[in-house]
C-alpha cells in the first residue's frame, strides 16, 4: 500500500468488522502486533488485506495484442522438452503414494 493511498483509507468513512476469536488467538494477534510496533486493528487489517490480495493474485488479466497473443499460444502449445530436473520430478512419488 502506498503512502497516498493509506490517507486515502484514512480519510474514507471507517465501518466495523467484528471477530470473535479465542483467547489463545487474540494474544497472539497481540504479541505478534507490538512485536510490529502496530495496534490490533493495524495488524489485522494489514494481515487480511494481503491474504486477500494473495488471494486475487491468480485472478489476473493481461492483455496482448494479436503478435504477442500467437507467441503466447505458441508457448503453451510447445512440447514440453525434458530436462534433469523435470525427469527427477516425474520420478518422485507423490507424498500420498510414499
């Protein structure tokens, strides 16, 4: 979040959000904001925003124009050439098959 863009959020009318956790967690939300110099609400509301924008991160849009649009297909529709690592990743069984 930018420095213009955290006075915009500051400037905006405020709602609540209202959490109901356990003890357990609500001291270690607290230990873990002061350990961040931050308050509660600071350190929550800076957490749940970059879950949420890790969240969205797959959900991306890019645009091409029809040159770089037949590269792109081009690269998904390549055969995949093999390679050490690749082989080694193939061989490995998978954590439910060990």
């Amino acid at each position: 979040m930018t420095v213009s863009s955290r006075r915009e959020d500051m400037a905006s009318p405020r709602e609540t959000i209202n959490l109901r956790a356990s003890a357990e967690q609500k001291a270690l939300i607290d230990r873990a904001a002061s350990h961040l110099g931050k308050t509660r609400t600071e350190f929550m509301l800076d957490s749940a925003r970059k879950a949420a924008e890790n969240a969205l991160l797959d959900q991306r849009l890019f645009l091409l124009d029809d040159s770089q649009y037949a590269k792109f297909v081009a690269c998904l529709e390549a055969p995949v050439e093999p390679n050490e690592a690749l082989i080694k990743l193939l061989a490995t069984p998978s954590p439910w098959e060990r």
